[in-house]
C-alpha cells in the first residue's frame, strides 16, 4: 500500500504526526495507540514489510479494544499504512485534522511473526500488557477491510 493514502490525508503543517518516509529497513515492533478521537478506539499497528517491500506500520482500528485474554474476538478495521516513526508517536491531533483527538500509547513491544497469509495473521506479541499468541482472520463472508482478532 505504501504511504500515499497516509500523506494524503494529512496536512503536517497542522499536525504533528510525522511525514510518511519510505525506509528499508526495520525490526518487529508493535504498538497499539489509544486514541481518543470522534470514537474512542485502539490503533494496533505491526512493523511489517508491504507488498512493495518497504518497511510501514500495517494498522487496524479496533473499535472494542485490543483482547487481554483468550478468546475473545474482537473487530479489527484495516486503515492505511503508517510510516515506522509513527511507532513513538504520541500527542494531539488538532480539530479539523484526519483522526483529532488525542493518542497515547497504551502498549508496545515486540512480535515474533508465525503465519503471514492473504486472509490471516499470527504472531506472539512480548509487550507489557499485550502477551501471548494472537490471531487476525479474515472470514470470507467479511468486507475486505475487515479482520478479526483475537488471543489464542
Ligand atoms: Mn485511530
């Protein structure tokens, strides 16, 4: 997807957000940012290759929250890709901007990747509130956008 849709969207003369820069190299961090905008929701973002082989933060918007423990399913909505400097990102989003509100980060950490599919993911995350082994699925019966996830 590369960061186009990410640059689009924003204007970073009016927020502080960083300009989305290609880079080609990275490790496997996670974070999930709280965010506090027109709907409270969790962004979970995976520092993961694209299809272009850059290196971005793939995110998802979890409207319920990321889940603590097993077995619970949650709703998991896919958003543009974000640069990897997003990952210390934290600050407020100014009204009229794309996603005002304020961010913090409520998790962070590392993920050791399992399976990485069209349709499914699976990793083990070693982050201070978030361990264990994770799933994302995306039924077939879903829009595109549209993941589950959930802790084994
Ligand atoms: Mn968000």
């Amino acid at each position: 997807m590369g960061l186009k849709v990410y640059n689009k969207k924003r204007d970073f003369k009016k927020t502080e957000e960083p300009e989305g820069v290609e880079v080609e190299v990275g490790s496997n961090r996670f974070v999930v940012h709280e965010h506090h905008a027109s709907h409270f929701h969790h962004d979970f973002r995976l520092e993961m290759k694209d299809s272009e082989g850059i290196f971005v933060l793939r995110s998802w918007a979890v409207p319920k929250g990321m889940p603590e423990e097993s077995n619970i399913k949650r709703l998991a909505v896919a958003v543009e890709d974000h640069p990897v400097t997003y990952i210390d990102f934290s600050g407020t989003i100014p009204d009229g901007q794309y996603g005002a509100g304020t961010v913090a980060i409520w998790d962070s950490g590392t993920y050791e990747l399992l399976e990485k599919g069209e349709d499914k993911l699976s990793f083990i995350l070693h982050g201070k509130r978030l361990t264990g082994e994770y799933h994302m699925i995306q039924p077939a019966k879903f829009e595109k956008k549209n993941w589950l996830i959930f802790k084994v």
